[in-house]
C-alpha cells in the first residue's frame, strides 16, 4: 500500500475509536442525569434494564475501540516499515504505543463507572 492510503486507514481508525465512544459516553451520563428524576427509585426491573443497556453498549464499544486501536497499530508498523516517510507518517508512528490507552485503559475505566453506577442502582431505595 502507499503511504497516502495508509495515512487514510489510521484516520478512519481513528474516526472509528471516537464514534465508538460517544454512545457509551452519553449513555454514562444519561444514567446519571436520570437519577435525580427517580431512576434510583424505579423498579428494580427497570434498573435491571438500564445496567443492561448499559453493559451492552459499553461492551460493544469497547470491542469497536479495542479493533480500531489494533488496526491503527498495525497501519503504524506498515508505515515504520515504508523506506521514506512524510512527517505525518512519522508522527503516526510515534503515537502507535498510545493507542494501548484505548485498548486497555478506556474499558477499564468504563468498568470502573459501571461498578459504581450498578452500585447506585441497586443499593438506593
């Protein structure tokens, strides 16, 4: 592949991670937001739901952010390998390593946020 179409796969990697995070995102702080309106006091069914949507969301867009960031590593290391680089290209492969925060880093804190939001569900009444 050539270095243009390269630089083209890290971008839509990279477009992919930050779509992946804005539904889990919004669902976090739609949680929270609900809760002064009475989601604490629901039915337990209805917490039940939520922490459901929830975990759902949350799984999926980790296993979209874990692909993408894979990819994006990937692409770096086709882009270490050209003989010649653009500064861009340079700069791609420098940031490679950092995309383990969003395999590893970004989930675990999603893990820690539901823990604490499945807390608040099922221990408030």
């Amino acid at each position: 592949m050539s270095e243009f179409e390269l630089l083209g796969l890290w971008q839509k990697a990279r477009l992919h991670i930050v779509l992946s995070q804005m539904a889990p995102t919004f669902l976090l702080i739609a949680t929270v937001a609900l809760f002064p309106l009475g989601l604490g006091q629901a039915p337990i069914v209805v917490r039940l739901a939520a922490l459901g949507i929830l975990l759902a969301s949350g799984i999926l867009g980790a296993l979209v952010q874990f692909g993408a960031a894979a990819e994006a590593q990937a692409v770096a290391a086709d882009l270490a390998a050209l003989k010649t680089r653009s500064a861009t290209s340079n700069r791609a492969v420098s940031l490679a390593p950092w995309f383990n925060v969003v395999k590893f880093v970004t989930p675990a804190v999603f893990g820690v946020i539901f823990l604490l939001l499945m807390a608040a569900l099922l221990l408030t009444r």
